[in-house]
C-alpha cells in the first residue's frame, strides 16, 4: 500500500516538473523576444516618443582632451 501512495506521489511530482520546465521555456524565450533590439527600438518610439539619434547629435570626446580638463 505504502508502495502505491508513493508511486502516485512520483508520478504527481514528475507532472509537476514538466509543468515548471515548460514554464521556464516559456519564459525565456518571452525574455528572449522582449531583448531583441528592434522590440526595444520599437518600445522606445512607440511607448517614450524617442528618435533615432543622428551623426550631428553624437560628441565624440578625445581621450587627451578629457585627462587634459579634469586636471
């Protein structure tokens, strides 16, 4: 008898596992999807109202001249 009630506990643990194992797949392939740069990229000009940088909005600092400032 004892044999048959910890079979059936197995058996629920066993379906329980495959359970979590599919939710964590679930999961990270949501994560996945969610950290592609064009859904990011998306988010930001949907959901923020940000533009797509252009070369005339970048400064580029030259090492020397920023040791040179700080001193």
């Amino acid at each position: 008898m004892e044999e048959r009630r910890v079979g059936y506990s197995l058996i629920k643990l066993t379906r329980e596992q495959k359970i979590a194992i599919e939710e964590k797949r679930e999961k990270t392939l949501k994560l996945a999807k969610l950290n592609r740069a064009d859904h990011i990229e998306k988010v930001a000009l949907d959901r923020f109202t940000l533009k797509k940088v252009q070369n005339s909005q970048i400064i580029h600092l030259s090492g020397s001249s920023v040791t040179g400032a700080s001193r």
